[in-house]
C-alpha cells in the first residue's frame, strides 16, 4: 500500500495557512502594521475601563 502524500496546507488542524512560492517571505511592513493595529485596539479598549488615568 502506497502512502498518499498529505499536503500541510490541506490538514483539517491548520486554519490559516497559505501556500506561497518557494523563497516568499512576509513583507516586515505587515508586522509593523499589525503591531500598530493591536496597539491602537488595546489603547482603545482600555480608554473604556472606569478610573483610568
């Protein structure tokens, strides 16, 4: 019996994954923009808790 090859972007246990080219890397811009997004959000949220300074 010959074992079909599974492909890691098809498993059930992985939700966002993307198959890119060989060699792609993520642009660094979108770890900045999403350090900033999180940042603004927490900020924003937190400005909703009684008693903050």
């Amino acid at each position: 019996m010959i074992a079909s090859a599974v492909d890691p972007a098809r498993r059930p246990d992985v939700l966002l994954r993307v198959r890119r080219a060989e060699g792609h890397e993520v642009s660094a811009w979108w770890m900045v923009g999403a350090f900033v997004g999180v940042s603004a959000a927490v900020v924003s949220l937190l400005s909703w808790v009684p008693g903050g300074a």
